[in-house]
C-alpha cells in the first residue's frame, strides 16, 4: 500500500494561462470538494483544470460544470 496522495489542482483561464493552484495531501477514504473555485477569481469563459497527482495513488476527480442559461448540470470525469 502507498502512502497517502498528494494531489495539486490547477485552474487555467480560457486563454490557457494558469490563474491558481492547490496542492493537499489526503487520507485514505477521504473526501475533499471545492466549492466553486472559479466564483473566487472573478468567473471565468472556456477555463479548465489540471489535477495532478504528485504522490502516492488511488485518487478519484470529478468536476461539475452548471450551464450559465440553463443551470444544467454536466459531470466531467478524470482523463488519464
């Protein structure tokens, strides 16, 4: 068994430039969410994220977008 994960969250502007970025350590079974990340830096169109294991493994992302007209959700699974 690994030891704990690290794990760096990076946000990007529409423009691909890097506007934050997080980086925690977890327990096993822990469970962590940020609360609207974006909201903090002013909103943004067309931006991303980048999450990065830096160590260990065993780690589960998911992201949720909310469609600005239809207040839609959409789930966005991590891609290797």
């Amino acid at each position: 068994m690994t030891g704990a994960p690290s794990v760096t969250l990076t946000l990007f502007g529409g423009k691909g430039n890097q506007v934050w970025s997080d980086t925690r350590s977890y327990q096993p079974g822990e469970f962590f969410q940020y609360q609207q990340p974006y909201s903090a830096l002013g909103g943004t169109a067309n931006g991303y994220a980048r999450v990065t294991v830096v160590t260990g493994s065993g780690v589960l992302a998911t992201a949720s977008v909310l469609d600005q007209r239809t207040n839609d959700p959409t789930t966005i699974v991590m891609q290797r």
